[in-house]
C-alpha cells in the first residue's frame, strides 16, 4: 500500500482552501473604510473640543479667526486660534477634493463657511458610516454636534 494524498484528495482541499479565503476577503473587505470613517469620527470628536475650548475662553466662535478665510480645508489653514490648538492639523485619510466644494464623495475636511458668533461647520464625508452615524454620505460638524447633509 502507497503512503501519500491522490490527486483527488488534493484537489478537493485546495478547493476548501480556495473558499475560506473567498469568504475571509468578503467578511475583511470593509474593514478598511471603516477605520477611515472611525479616525474621520475621532477627528471630528478633536476639532470639537478644541472649538469648544476656543468658545470657552471667548464666548464666540469668531474667535476661531480662520485663515485664510473659509472656505478652506482645515489642514490648510496658516492662522487663527484653531490653527494654534493643533501641532498638525487632522485632515483626511483618503479626501482628495475639499469638501467645501463638493461633498458628494471622499473629500478634505474643510470649513465651508465663516464661523459666525454662534455657529460653525465643518464638513467631512463617511465612506460606510460608523458609530451612530450608519448612512455613508457628507455630515457636518456645527456647535449642536455631527448631522448628516443631504449631498
């Protein structure tokens, strides 16, 4: 008797092989969109709390003194108080376009108009959405939090 796998045998594994990997790649495919929209989400939560540090101190958000003035994408800015809170400024994994402009797909963070003495936006888009905010799409960070915009 011969010790050893026939053709059969073998063919039948790589073939069980073939379709665990298949499905690995389906179940792993998002998991990179979904760390650029968590990382999107934490950058939010880090302008936030600096804006609202700023508005502390001053008590209006023109105090953010955005330059050059808005719109402009958030790690272009050269002055002003938010310019000041951050040693680099957050900008997005994979936006090539800024969002003030066209927020219908992956875009740079921006500041999409001028903070006035009690509001502000800053835009970003969410591949596949996270966290409570699901629906994939352009979302604005303002004083009241994140909300979804229509595109």
């Amino acid at each position: 008797m011969k010790k050893g796998f026939t053709l059969v045998e073998l063919l039948v594994v790589i073939a069980i092989i073939g379709v665990l990997a298949g499905g690995a790649v389906v179940v792993l495919g998002d998991r990179p969109a979904q760390a650029r929209d968590a990382r999107r989400l934490a950058d939010m939560d880090s302008l936030k709390t600096a804006i609202d540090l700023i508005y502390t101190e001053s008590g209006s958000y023109t105090a953010l003194a955005i330059a050059p003035a808005a719109p402009v994408e958030i790690n272009k800015l050269t002055g002003g108080e938010l310019f000041k809170s951050f040693n680099q400024l957050p900008f997005d994994p994979k936006g090539t376009v800024s969002c003030a402009t066209d927020c219908t797909k992956m875009c740079n963070y921006a500041v999409s108009e001028a903070p006035a003495a009690a509001t502000y936006k800053i835009k970003f888009w969410l591949e596949k959405g996270a966290a409570a905010y699901s629906v994939p799409g352009c979302y604005a960070l303002t004083e009241k939090g994140i909300v979804k915009i229509a595109n």
